[in-house]
C-alpha cells in the first residue's frame, strides 16, 4: 500500500518496475535497455531488436474504489500522461474481483480516452502537499482497448 510520501513510496514503484520488466522478459522476449527515472518514461526495451519505452504504475485503489487513475498535473505544472514520451502504460491494478492484474495500453489509445472524456472526473491525489490531479476512469473502461497479460507467464 502507498503511504502518500514520496520518500517511502519510492522503493515500492521501483520494485514494480522491476516487476513489469521482468514480465515484459517473459511475454515479449524484450531485453531490458535501461530503467529511467524521468517523466519521459520508466523503462526502455528491445523487442525483437527493435526499442520500446513503458511507463510503470501500480493502482492500490482501485481494490478498494473501483477505479483507476492516471496522473496529468503534479505541484501545478503537466506531469505523468502530459508529458509522458512512452510507447506504453503498464498498470498493476489491485482489484476487488480479480486480485492482481497488469493492464498494457498504448498512451497514445490512453491519450485518446482522456481526449474524448471518457473518465468520469477528476480528482485530487498524492502526497500531502502535491496537489497531484488525475483522470478517473471505472475499471471496465479503462481496461477497454487494452490487454490483459496473462499471470501465469510471470
């Protein structure tokens, strides 16, 4: 679970990274490049030798609400899916019906969803202090137009 303190939560998002990088290892055969720290993106891939970059995030609310997040403003400026450059998201959902799921979307289908309001509003989130903004979207839109990876290949 998040403690909503970056300090804290950042060993919990780079576990994750490794976590999703190991998984893309085992479904697409990709070889890891690199691991950035940067809001351009979390992981850079090869895939049959040709290079991919994936943002890496992990949902804990969505067990509990039912939705799922996508940060678009933090301290006031465009931060995660405004200024994202990757090829991809991948979420690690918690959910209430189905444990844990990893989501694999296109930003660009993601950035198409937020264009056409397809969340249902927006909300407050982060740490205290942060004044991070994020789309909301229920589950069953938000997995629309993306893939569910099988977790019996991790």
């Amino acid at each position: 679970m998040p403690h909503y303190n970056f300090k804290k939560d950042l060993p919990i998002a780079i576990a994750t990274e490794i976590e999703i990088a190991e998984l893309l290892k085992k479904i697409y055969n990709a070889t890891i490049l690199a691991f950035e720290h940067t809001n351009k993106y979390d992981i850079l891939v090869s895939i049959n030798g040709k290079e991919y970059t994936f943002e890496a995030k992990e949902d804990f609310t969505c067990e509990r609400t039912g939705n799922v997040g996508i940060e678009y403003s933090c301290r006031g400026k465009p931060s995660g899916i405004e200024v994202s450059q990757a090829d991809y998201y991948l979420y690690k959902l918690h959910t209430k019906d189905y444990g844990i799921q990893f989501i694999l979307h296109s930003t660009r289908i993601l950035k198409r969803k937020i264009e056409n309001k397809e969340y249902f509003r927006t909300v407050n989130g982060g740490d205290p202090g942060s004044n991070s903004l994020n789309y909301l979207f229920k589950y069953d839109v938000f997995i629309q137009g993306g893939r569910i990876l099988p977790l019996d290949r991790i």
